[in-house]
C-alpha cells in the first residue's frame, strides 16, 4: 500500500487531524497536507469547517460541541467517491 492510499485509510477510519496521521504514519506534516491536497483535488476528501454542513450530518452532533473542529486545525473527512474507489485505482 502506497503513502496515499494509507493516508485514505486513515482518514476513512476517523483519522481527521494531518499532524496525527502524519505521525502514525511517520511522515512529516507537510508531506501528509501535500497528500491530502492531491486526494482533495481528486474528490476523495473534504475540508471541514466547524460550524460547517460537515457538523449537521454528523452522528455525534447531538452529543458534540464541536470541539473536534478547533479554530486552529484543519481536519478532512472522505467523499463518497472515496466509498466506491477501489484500492488500485489511486
């Protein structure tokens, strides 16, 4: 599996931080931004904005004040074309 595609996995798997996927993956934090521009640009991934639509759709907004979108982080969640790739076609 290639650094993008564990970059996808982590993501899908509720990973949504870059500085935490950058270091379980033991990679450097601009590396990671780099991937996920590039899974951003391709429509696999998407910018949550606190506040965002991102918030009324999740399943823990009844419980959440929103502090997993801090002011100061930016956090990504999967598309739903990232649900119907394959794992050989990135």
């Amino acid at each position: 599996m290639g650094k993008i595609e564990r970059v996808l996995s982590l993501i899908r798997e509720g990973e949504r931080n870059p500085a935490e996927i950058a270091g379980k993956l033991g990679m450097s934090r601009e590396e990671v931004e780099g991937i996920i521009k590039i899974l951003e640009s391709m429509g696999y991934v998407e910018r949550i904005e606190k506040g965002s639509g991102a918030c009324e759709t999740c399943p823990l907004r009844s419980i959440c004040p929103g502090s997993c979108v801090r002011k100061t982080a930016t956090v990504y969640r999967v598309t739903k074309k990232s649900f119907s790739l394959k794992q050989d076609h990135i």
